[in-house]
C-alpha cells in the first residue's frame, strides 16, 4: 500500500517526505514542502529458510520492538537500539544498522528492488 501511493506520487510529480518515528529530524519553522508521510507498515517477523533464521522487517517497524524480536530470537547486534523510538527505515536511512542488514527491498522512481547489502553503500 505503500509502495503504491509512493509510486503515485512520484508519477504525479508530488513531493514528498517520507517520516518514520521523526526522532532523527529537525523541521524548518518555514514548514516542509510537500507531503509528510508517516510510515506506519510496521510488521516485523522471524522468517525460517531452510532451517536459517532471519528477522524479516517493514521499514516502519520500531526499532525496540526489532530489539526484542532479535534477543528472543538468539540474535544480537540489536541491544542498542532497545530503547530508541525510531524506525528500522529510518534507522536503514542512516547508516545505523549496517551490521546488521542482509539486504533492503526498496522503491525508488517507479522501480522497485531489492538492494544487497554490497550495494547499499554502508
Ligand atoms: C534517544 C535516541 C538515542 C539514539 N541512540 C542511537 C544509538 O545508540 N546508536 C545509533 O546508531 N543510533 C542512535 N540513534 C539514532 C536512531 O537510530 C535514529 O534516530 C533512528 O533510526 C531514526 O529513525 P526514525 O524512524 O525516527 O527516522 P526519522 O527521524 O523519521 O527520519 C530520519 C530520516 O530518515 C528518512 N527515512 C525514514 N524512514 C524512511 C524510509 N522508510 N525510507 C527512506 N527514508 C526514510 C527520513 O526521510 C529522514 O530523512 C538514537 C536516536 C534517539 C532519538
């Protein structure tokens, strides 16, 4: 769902910001231009492959609750972020999960991909 209105947007030349929990973001008092989107597909599950564990998360998912998920799971890596009232998209966005990332599924300019973690320039 998504995907698609970004899709949209993006065909209709809108534009956009595409906020998660907003807690990494300082806004102008002159307002933003465009519309703010607040990413609310937060689904995050343990996927089994083969007998291989991988948490697998929407880019809204919060972050304490990916904490969580990784630490009942046997994982770590994610214990930082616990507490942090932020997103797994946003926190992809800013680097602060590179050690962690496999890979990314993302939507850029009517295409969408899934990006290795080579590629995703960490
Ligand atoms: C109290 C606190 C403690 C923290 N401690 C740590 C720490 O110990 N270690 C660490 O590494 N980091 C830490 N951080 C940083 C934290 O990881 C980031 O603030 C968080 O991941 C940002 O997520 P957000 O959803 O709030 O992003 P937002 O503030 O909503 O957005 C930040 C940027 O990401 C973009 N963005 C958000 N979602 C997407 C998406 N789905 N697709 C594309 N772009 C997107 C936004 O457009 C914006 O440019 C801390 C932050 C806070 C507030």
């Amino acid at each position: 769902m998504l995907e698609r209105s970004l899709l949209t947007l993006w065909e209709q030349n809108i534009p956009f910001l595409l906020l998660g929990g907003g807690s990494n973001i300082l806004v102008s008092d002159k307002g933003v231009r465009g519309l703010v989107i607040l990413n609310r597909c937060a689904k995050i599950k343990v996927k089994d492959s083969a007998g291989i564990q991988e948490i697998w998360a929407e880019a809204g998912g919060m972050l304490g609750q990916l904490s969580r998920t990784a630490a009942e799971t046997g994982f770590t890596g994610m214990e930082w972020a616990s507490l942090i009232p932020g997103t797994v998209g946003g926190a992809v966005y800013g680097n602060q999960v590179r050690t962690v990332v496999k890979y990314a599924n993302a939507s850029c300019w009517q295409k969408s991909c899934t990006v290795p973690k080579v590629n995703c320039h960490y």
